[in-house]
C-alpha cells in the first residue's frame, strides 16, 4: 500500500512566534536518502533488513520548488527557482545569521529537521545496513502517460512526486567498490542546478585567499568540474547519469561529511538559497518553457521506442492539444480517432489506409500523425492536397485522370525506392481496398462512424421518399410537401426548391449542389425573389460588410448577382468566383452570416462546408449522371458535428430518372482503378521517362521490375487485356527512343536484355522541367524558332511561349473581340501574331463571317488568343477589367493566370537544361514573377508576405506600408485601424509573416556575406 502523501509548504506565521515542536519519529517510518548515503560501513555482522518506504511530497501553490532525487541529494530552491544542497564549509555557517530563528518553515507539527536529525542518529549507529533504494521524480506535467499521473499534478504548477520503485532499486554495502572523494562529492553534485553551482563559483572565488581545509577542496574540486559540464554543449542534466547506481565506503562518506550534521546542511542550504541572486526571469515561463522541452523529449525518446505508452497527446506536448482545444474547439477525440492513433501499425511506422465516412474526422488524425514526425522524430512530410482540401492523401484520386497518374507515380516511386517512408492514406470513398493495401504494402482501418446521423431522401413530385435498402425499390414514403404554390411560383421553381429551403433556413444552413455553374447562378437569384422581406434582417449589417469587402476585392465591382442574392443570405460558389471571392464567401457561410450556397460538385470535394440540409438539385454533374462517389461525397456535407443532431440529404429525381437513381443510391462504390494507361503522355510515357532520368531503373529487366510494383502492375489483368504489361513497357520505351528523349536498344526476343537505357538533354529537359511529354518537341521547335527572331518590345512574344497548351482546346474565341485586341497591337506586336502562324485576313474574315479556304492550326489560334488575354491582364492587372473585356468568367481568367504562371516556371526549368537555350534564362524569371502576382511592380515585395493578396497589398501600399521591413515592424492594433476590413487576427498574421520572411531574406544574406568573407584554403604560397 503506498504511504500517505507528505505535504510541505512555506506556511505564513502570525505575529506571535510559535517555538519548534519535535514530534518523535519513527526510524522506520521514513528513509532519508542523505541519511542513507552517509551511513558508516564499519561492521561484520549481516545488514539490517529496512522497510523501503514511498515518499510522495507535494509542493503548495508557487511557494515551494523542492526537487530530492536519491542516490545523490538535491533540493530545489526555496525563495529562488529551485533549492539546492550548498556545502558551504561549518567554519562560515557558524558565523551566518540563523535566518530562521527558532522556527522552521515546515508545514504542521511534525518537523522535518527533527524528524532527519533522529534518522540521521539512528542510522549513524547502524555501521552494517544494506539499502535497496530508488527514486523517480516527476516535476510539472512533463510527460504524464496516464491519466493518474496527469492527475497528481493538477493543483500546483510548481509540483515534485517522488516515489519508491523496487525494480529500479540499487544497493550500497561494505562489499561493493569503492570510489574516491572527488567521485561521490561529483555525484552528489552532478545535477545541482546551474544557479547552485555557481553561488560555489562564487564563494570559491571570496574565500581564495583564506585557508581552505581540506573537505573543502574536495568539494570546489567536484564544483569546477559540475560546472564545466554545464559550459559544454552536449551537457543535459535531465539525462546524463539519471538513476545511475553510484557505489561508494562509509569512510569516504564519513571523511567528507565528518564536521558537519545533516541538519546544519539543510539549514546552510536554505540560508544561501535566501541570499542568492536569482535571475530576472519569470518563474512560469521557466516552468513552461521547461515542462515543454521535457514533454518532446519525453514524447520523442517513446515514438523512439515504438512503445504504446505514448505520453499526454499521443506522443505530443500537452501544448499542441491546448492549441487544438483553443482554436478549433476540440476537447476530446472520438473514440475510433484514439483507436486509430493507437493501432500497432502507426507506432512500427507502417504504412496505413483508413477510410471513414464523410465528415468523420479524418484530417485531425492525419493532421496529428503530421504533428508527431515533425515534432518528435523531426523528419519531412509530404502533404498531397486534392482540389483545395485541407487532408492528406485521398486514395480515390488514384484513379481520376492525370491527377491519378501523376498520384500513382509519385507513390510508386516511393515504394520503391525508400524503405523508410511512411505513407498514410484516407479517403471516404474506397471499395477494391485490397488492391490499394498490396500496390501500398499497407495495413488497412476503417470505421462507419458518423458524429452526426445522416438520413437520406428523394423528391419526386412534391413526395418526398427515405432511401432504404430493406425494401424492394429502395424507397419509403416519408411525407407531402407543405408549401402553397401559385401558378407563377409553379412556373418559376417547379422542382420545389423554395419550399425545401424555407424548412431550414436562416436558422439552419443549406447547401444546393447544381449540374452547372449557370444553373447555381440561377437558383440563387430565384429564391431571393421569391423568399419573404423578412430574410433580409437576419445578421443585416454582416451581410453588407461581406459586399463591401467584395467590392475591395474586385477594385471596386461586384457582381450583380452577389449584390442582389447576398442580403438575403444567400450566394451562389462555383469556379466562376476569384480566389479571393469564394474564400470570402466560404468565410461568411461557416459563421452563419450566409445560410444558403448554390454550389457545383467540386464544393463538396474541395471544401469543409457542412449544412443542416443537403439539396441534389439534380442526379447530374454537368451532362454526366452522378456517380456513386460524388453522390457520397455530396450528402455527407450534411450534418454539423456539435450543432446539429441529424442532417437531411434530399436529392430532386424527375420521373424518368427514377430507375437510375433506384441503382444509384443502393448500389456499392465504384472501384479505384489505375490511370497510367489512360493518360498515356502523362501517366505511362511520363514514368518511364523519369525512371530513366532518375536511374531509378536504367534496363528493360528493371523497368518491368518497377512496373509490377505500381497499381497498373497489380490491376493488368483487368486494365490490359489486349497486350500483356511486358508488352506495354515495351511499346513505350520504344516510342520514347523515337522521340529523341531516350537513348538505347531493345532487344526484341530478350526482354531481360542488360542493355542500359540513357536519357538524352531533350528528354532531360523534359522531365526536369515537367512538361507534358505530348508537347515537348512543339515546345522545343517553338523554342528554337523564337532564337532566330525573339521580338522583346513588349512581352506579347515571350507570353504566347508560356501560353499552356492544355488550355487551348476549351478556347473559343470571340471573334470580334479577337479582330479589336489585334487592332490595338504596335507594329511590332502585330508582327509576332504573324512569326506565331496566325494571319492577320484569317483574324478578318472570322470577324465578319467570310469563308476561310487556307487552314491555320486551331491549336495556335486559341493560343494567341489566351496570349492576348494574359498580355491585357499584365498591364491592366485587373482581373475584373480583363473578364469583362473578353467576356470571360472571373476564375476563368484567374486560373489561366495561374497556369501560365506554373507553365512559365516548367518552361524555365527547361531552358535550363538545354545550353543553347541560354537567353531564356532571364527572359523567363522575370516573367514568371509578374504571372505570379499580378501586380504593378512596387506591390511585388508586400505580396510575398503570406495573407496578402492583391486588394490587400493595394491597401497597405496606400497606408504607407511600402516594403517588407514596413510590415515586419508594424504595430498590428494600427494596422486594424488604418485597414479597412482587417480583423486583429489577420493583422497579427501579416506582421509574423514579414518577420519571419525578413528574417529569412536577412539570414540568406548573411550566409552570402560569410561566405564571400571567407578565406581559402588553398591560397599559393601559404603553407
């Protein structure tokens, strides 16, 4: 049974003095570590059997910082930090002023120095007593497993636990070897705090020119070298000779401690302890700061060790679930999170695929597995974002088009080429698992848990039917719409959306998925004609805030249909919409100033926007009908975890669709299927290629060897009916050996031919630069035809170069416009449409409607016509203008600026690798970094800072906040006062993020200065 827990504090006396009581103690009620380190050894008889008892002191409040760890003594600090034993000399004691007078500062009636004086005496007597003795101390919360553990520590900060543990226990008896004086003073010494061994330093140093006896050599001796320690790097005292067993003889023990009592020490300890200097620093930060560096040490040492045991966050410091708790609000995890976090599988580091359903919570697992490498054992990890979600890898992208390819190629050659990675994948939509599990080498956990009960529904007419897969069709009749109609509101929402939406809305949220970007335009200004005034005065000056921070994004214009839809709280979301735009809407659906969104298929895969209600306004995604993933996908938005109870998907089925939909909702997930042969210049042609380039495998044996690694390998029985894999490979080495990008011979009758495959500069031009390889002799002969006549008057020529090929085919120009921009074009510029292929009658008669007989490459006519736009938008850098301009949608615009600047850079990397190519080098930097940001050039340097976007940027320029160093030194309370629409969380955001960035430029610097100042090794004539 473990003893009753001894409390000691610093107890605050009245005026009147009470004298010192002396309670009687019984010897073998307490072992006192000090008293069992200075017992004698003299004697022949057997060693006295005495009871280990478990001491457990805990401190009061911040008064009390007691640290004793046995085998060597220790005290923390009474008045300071930390108390710690001070050997000062018995002739200077005597002479100190008895601080205490006649009291101690112990708590109760017992004391403890009369309670150690009696033990001390009794042990003294006792020359032949064999100890079994161990400690374990736990100061602060500083890595506290379990629960009871955590628990002792939940009343005081300022905290010390010691207890007696028999397996870590050490023995001292007159058999064991003995150490010399220096040895046992250095380890009693050995951990004092560095404060302590200093206040020795000094006393050293006042005392050098008097006699020193010889005790006190010793002990300076043992202080030097402790304090040596402390001065070198690789000292840590939480560690080194931590529950060390340290043997040594009665009489070097009673040598060293001859002139002085037990009691005398704690007192000299306490005097100097009151009248040292104590650091400047405040005692909970030195607290924090300590029980969070142990905490990683801690946690590190167990992910280490791979031991279940994993510490107070699952191997974290208790901090990272404080910032959980502070900014997302969670408290707890669900159970089959801490299941999962458990599994044997994730603590051997092994590969993982887990699948839950939508919105069950999978990203704060992936988000804490993300935590523990970098934190605790400080690698890299590699975080694979699909769309715009915030999640780690989600399986079924493996099988959607160049994105599964790209997806495929990049694991696969993990696998293969790294034992050490860990790969952990979730998805919410898998069904073939196991051919993921085998191409991932992986364990495999799913769970259906949902926090919020989903239920799902389908309207035809004005029925509304429960999906239930126990009943024949599939359906049950649930209930009638109650909404009356008028013949015009017939007309004008015959599918009922009005009356769908009005059972939930402004109190609860919404969520409308539509085929098209158009359709979700429409409904959203349907409704707000229709929906009653009332509306409006929900949350009425947020809603107008949120259209003017629209209006700064867009220079000043809004759209029509936001400004008309959004008072009444609703918004349509859809690609359509600027960055900037759908962010803004996104931000004012999740707090409630918006209730409705009107949005396409790609919300409910990219975005983490839940509703009460979920509305399918039809079974389609554009012309397509809905597949089982994306029908998944879609519903599982409905239902708030922690707000709602349940939540309600209703998906609008006309009467001929109603057969396809029966199939759809009780039929299984479709399965996962590789991509590489599908996208052949992407997929299969693009890995072989690089598996070249990077010597991953340079013959046909080892190519075929990497291929049955990937999915493709796996699945060829399914995927390649017609040829066989070998087949496959062989095909496509040798088309790439046609293109010029690979050097080689296949052999035709062995295909384990040793003939090694080698890349040429073209074909590692390609891949280094990542160009599609269906475009990469057109880029080349573009390239090459550009040296012999580059026309560098404006930047028309370089922008058509950099124009992304794969964009062309959705181009459809307006011809007008076309004929209008080329009009506006100097001679010079004119004169780059015709090097580019595109005559100026051509561009005429499409304007007027005359037939063309001569054929120009559509290709190249769409190319220049994206040129075009991309050349307005430099030198307006008004994506609003622009859209306008070339009747263009907003985000349409917005993402052929962004691609054009992501092509901008492959086409850069190319030219790098190819020296006749040269003069691109510079040509193409600087225009990758006007397509990067888009702005006049004096905004460049603000929009590096994280947060700052182009409005934003704007703003802060006309503040004052011209540089870099302007926002790295700015007071965030001002910059909230002199911003329009910036909240203190943001200000806070953009001034760490041009600290940090300034430091780093700073720091980039520096390293450049040091090593110009550096002075070589091999300078002639030095020896």
């Amino acid at each position: 049974m473990a003893e009753p827990s001894l409390a000691v504090r610093r107890k605050s006396r009245p005026g009147s003095v009470s004298k010192r009581s002396r309670a009687p103690v019984q010897p073998s009620a307490v072992c006192s570590p000090v008293a069992r380190k200075r017992m004698s050894s003299g004697g022949e008889g057997p060693p006295a059997e005495t009871p280990v008892r478990g001491w457990r002191w805990r401190g009061a409040g911040r008064l009390l910082g007691l640290g004793i760890e046995v085998g060597r003594l220790r005290l923390g600090g009474w008045f300071g930090p930390r108390l710690s034993l001070r050997d000062v000399d018995r002739e200077s004691n005597e002479s100190e002023e008895d601080m205490f007078g006649d009291h101690d500062s112990f708590y109760g009636n017992d004391s403890l120095l009369a309670e150690v004086d009696d033990i001390e005496k009794k042990y003294l007597q006792d020359k032949n007593t064999n100890i079994k003795v161990a400690g374990e101390i736990i100061i602060g919360n500083q890595s506290g497993i379990h629960q009871e553990k955590k628990d002792n520590f939940s009343n005081s900060e300022n905290m010390v636990v010691l207890k007696a543990d028999k397996e870590d226990a050490f023995q001292m008896n007159e058999n064991d070897p003995v150490d010399s004086n220096q040895e046992l003073t250095e380890s009693i010494l050995d951990d004092l705090p560095s404060s302590q061994l200093l206040y020795f330093e000094k006393i050293g140093e006042l005392s050098s020119g008097s006699r020193i006896s010889p005790v006190s050599e010793r002990r300076n001796k043992c202080v030097n070298f402790s304090l040596d320690k402390i001065r070198s790097p690789s000292f840590c005292p939480d560690t080194e000779h931590r529950n060390r067993p340290t043997d040594f003889s009665s009489e070097s023990k009673c040598d060293l401690f001859k002139t002085e009592s037990l009691k005398d020490h704690l007192k000299s300890a306490m005097t100097g302890n009151a009248k040292a200097q104590t650091l400047q620093v405040s005692k909970t930060k030195q607290l924090k700061e300590a029980v969070l560096s142990e905490e990683i040490c801690v946690a590190r040492k167990t992910i280490e060790s791979s031991s279940v045991d994993i510490g107070p966050f699952y191997g974290l410091p208790s901090k990272v679930k404080d910032l959980f708790r502070q900014f997302r609000g969670i408290e707890t995890l669900y159970e089959w999170q801490h299941d999962c976090l458990m599994l044997e599988s994730l603590q051997q580091r092994k590969n993982l695929i887990y699948s839950l359903p939508t919105s069950g919570g999978k990203t704060l697992v992936a988000e804490i597995i993300i935590l523990q490498e970098l934190l605790c054992r400080q690698k890299d990890v590699l975080m694979i974002l699909p769309y715009v979600a915030i999640v780690q890898e989600k399986l079924h992208m493996l099988g959607e088009g160049s994105r599964g390819a790209t997806l495929e190629i990049t694991l696969a050659k993990i696998l293969y080429t790294s034992k050490n990675t860990q790969i952990i994948g979730m998805s919410a939509t898998l069904n073939n698992v196991g051919d993921l599990q085998k191409f991932l080498q992986a364990e495999y956990y799913t769970n259906n848990f949902r926090p919020v009960e989903l239920k799902e529904y389908v309207k035809i007419r004005d029925s509304i039917y429960a999906v239930d897969s126990k009943t024949e069709n599939g359906f049950t009749f649930s209930r009638l719409l109650n909404f009356k109609y008028s013949s015009n509101l017939e007309k004008a929402d015959p599918d009922h959306i009005i009356a769908l939406v009005t059972e939930v809305i402004p109190k609860y949220s919404c969520l409308i998925f539509c085929p098209t970007k158009k359709n979700c335009e429409n409904v959203a200004s349907m409704l707000c004609k229709y929906l009653k005034k009332e509306f409006r005065a929900h949350r009425e000056k947020e809603k107008q805030d949120l259209i003017k921070n629209l209006e700064n994004i867009g220079n000043g214009s809004v759209c029509p249909i936001l400004k008309q839809t959004i008072p009444f709280g609703i918004a349509y979301h859809h690609s359509g919409l600027t960055n900037d735009e759908r962010k803004s809407i996104e931000e004012a659906y999740s707090t409630g100033v918006l209730c409705l969104l009107a949005c396409t298929a790609t919300l409910a895969a990219g975005v983490n926007l839940p509703a009460r209600r979920v509305i399918l306004r039809a079974p389609y995604v554009a012309n397509d009908f809905l597949k089982k993933n994306q029908y998944k996908q879609m519903i599982g938005r409905a239902g708030r975890a922690g707000i709602d109870s349940a939540g309600e998907s209703i998906l609008i089925v006309q009467e001929k669709d109603k057969h396809l939909v029966q199939d759809l909702v009780n039929s299984p997930l479709e399965n996962c299927y590789s991509s590489l042969l599908l996208e052949l210049t992407k997929g299969m042609q693009s890995l072989l290629l690089s598996l070249v380039g990077l010597k991953i495998a340079v013959t046909h044996e080892e190519v075929n060897n990497f291929m049955c690694s990937t999915l493709l390998g796996i699945q060829q029985q399914l995927l390649s009916k017609e040829k066989s894999l070998a087949e496959i490979i062989k095909d496509g080495l040798e088309n790439l050996i046609e293109k010029g990008l690979l050097k080689g011979r296949i052999c035709e009758k062995d295909h384990n031919s040793k003939c090694t495959l080698t890349i040429t500069p073209l074909g590692k031009a390609t891949y280094k630069g990542s160009i599609d390889l269906a475009y990469c002799n057109l880029l080349y002969r573009e390239l090459k035809k550009g040296l012999e006549g580059l026309i560098l008057e404006s930047n028309l020529h370089l922008l058509y170069l950099v124009t992304p090929y794969d964009m062309t085919s959705n181009c459809s120009p307006d011809w007008m416009i076309y004929l209008k921009q080329f009009n506006q074009l100097s001679a010079a510029e004119q004169k780059v449409v015709d090097i580019v292929g595109v005559p100026e009658s051509f561009i005429t008669k499409k304007a007027s409607g005359q037939a063309i007989r001569k054929n120009v490459d559509s290709a190249v006519v769409n190319r220049l016509y994206l040129s075009f736009v991309l050349y307005t938008l430099l030198k307006e850098t008004n994506i609003w203008s622009v859209s306008e301009k070339f009747n263009m949608s907003r985000g349409y615009v917005q993402n052929l600026l962004n691609s054009a600047a992501s092509f901008a850079s492959c086409v850069l990397h190319f030219s790098e690798e190819l020296e006749e190519f040269w003069v691109y080098k510079a040509l193409l930097t600087e225009l990758t970094k006007k397509l990067t940001y888009c702005v006049k050039t004096e905004l460049i340097p603000l929009m590096e800072v994280a947060g700052v976007l182009e409005a934003r940027a704007k703003q802060l320029y006309n503040a004052g906040y011209k540089t870099l160093a302007h926002l790295a030194n700015a007071n965030p309370e001002t910059l909230v006062k002199m911003i329009e629409h910036l909240s203190r969380r943001q200000a806070k955001q953009i001034v760490s993020s041009a600290k940090m960035l300034l430091s780093e430029k700073a720091e980039a610097l520096q390293e450049e200065v040091e090593e110009l100042l550096k002075v070589p090794a091999d300078i002639p004539g030095t020896c």
